[in-house]
C-alpha cells in the first residue's frame, strides 16, 4: 500500500511494505517452515544427548554448545517466519545507519572507556550497544548510544610531557529512539512504529545515514543472523520516493 504525502518543498510517496498474500512471500514462509521442522529436531535429538552426558558425567560443553546453537537458529527462522507473516519484504543488504536495538534483560552496559583526548573526534567511545537477538515479542528497544558520565584530567608521561585525559563510564540505556529526521513523515513514522510493536526485527535502520539528504530513503528492519560475521537479514519497512525522481 502507498500514500501520497505533500510537504512546501516536495512531493513525496511513501511506499509500505505490504506483502503477507504474495506468492513469493508464502513460498518463503513455507521453506523457513521446513527449517524450523529441521532444527527442532536438530534441538529434541541434542537434548536427549545432553540429559545422557549429564547423567554419565561426561564433558557436556560442545552438546551444549552445540544445543544453543541449534536453538538460536530455530529462533532466526520464527522470526524471519514473524516479519513475513506482517507483509515485510526481504531485501538485499545495503549500507545504513541503526537507530534503535532490541534487547533482552541479559544485556550489560559496555565497559568503561580510558583515552588521550583529541580535539579533531568528538563524542563518546564507549561500545554501541549490540542487539542479542531475543525471542520475538520479547525485549525493548534502546538507542545505540548509552548514557554516561566522564571525567577529564591531565596525565604526566614518562618525559614529563602532560596528556589531556578523559574517562567514560556508561550509565544506563536510552529508551528514547533518535527517530531519524531524514524519515520524519507521519506514515513512516506510523510504519516504525508498528515495527517496533512487533518486536520482530532485532534492529531498526534507514539507509542511507541521516547525513545524506539527497538520497530517498529506506526504513528498514535487520534481524541478525546466527554466526558473528555475517550480514543481518534486511526487510524493507518503508521507502520514501521523491516524486521528482520518478522523472525520466
């Protein structure tokens, strides 16, 4: 579905994601279907295993590891199952920015930050805030940036040279999202919105970054995948066209 949105400087259409009946959609629903009916007995066999280490007292580490595994896999897939029942659409990754993670409880602050300041960066650097992937419908979502504290103070070195210090300590999260204003239309906020009620995506992003104005950008939801490295799956929430670029 689609809406016209009329602002002093542009014509814009906001295009929503909205494609639960599609067939391309449903064929996508029934493979992770078959994923999950793979894992989880993936899951049944590995717990048995694991009942028989504990009670022959042998090392129980890689079934367990093994075990989590599994268990975040079948997690991925009910998710991924979760966004496209909503009518989201799977779309290549592409560069942008996160503005809002979702966590469980079991996330921790990041560690406190030492460092030789510098006049030319600016800002925190303490750790972002990294999504651990909860369950659908369960967590909250918070900031990348956490607040804190700091201190600055002067350090002698070895040469008796004085280096400007400082010292940051992380706070608390911030549950208040810095919607980004490169999106700031009422239907995309509408449609962030009911994202975030869904509690599906593990993480909220536009693309591209706030900075760049001239591009029409996209909202889009990202659900981690199981392994450290690899790309976060991407859904398309919203994609707000400037008519004048549908020009020829």
């Amino acid at each position: 579905m689609s809406s016209l949105i009329t602002t002093n400087s542009e014509t814009s259409l906001v295009q929503l994601a909205d494609a639960a009946e599609s067939h391309p959609q449903r064929s996508l629903i029934t493979f992770c279907k078959q994923k999950i009916a793979e894992v989880s007995g993936e899951v049944a066999e590995l717990t048995e295993a694991l009942e028989k280490a504990t009670k022959n007292r042998w090392n129980r580490v890689p079934i367990q590891n093994a075990l989590r595994g599994a268990k975040r896999r079948q997690q991925y897939y009910e998710k991924v199952i979760a966004a496209l029942n909503a009518g989201y659409v799977v779309m290549p990754p592409v560069s942008c920015e996160v503005f809002a993670v979702r966590i469980s409880d079991q996330v921790r602050l990041p560690g406190d930050r030492e460092y030789k300041r510098s006049y030319y960066r600016t800002g925190s650097r303490l750790d972002a805030v990294e999504s651990d992937a909860p369950q659908a419908g369960t967590g909250m979502y918070v900031a990348p940036e956490v607040s804190f504290t700091h201190e600055d103070y002067d350090e002698k070195g070895p040469d008796g040279t004085v280096v400007n210090m400082r010292f940051e300590e992380a706070t608390d999260f911030i549950e208040d999202i810095p919607f980004p204003l490169l999106i700031a239309k009422p239907a995309m906020m509408d449609a962030c919105k009911s994202a975030l009620a869904h509690r599906i995506f593990d993480e909220m992003a536009v693309s591209p970054s706030r900075t760049a104005r001239k591009q029409d950008p996209i909202l889009i939801g990202r659900i981690k995948r199981v392994g450290k490295f690899k790309e976060p799956l991407h859904f398309m929430i919203g994609w707000l066209v400037r008519k004048e670029d549908l020009l020829p």
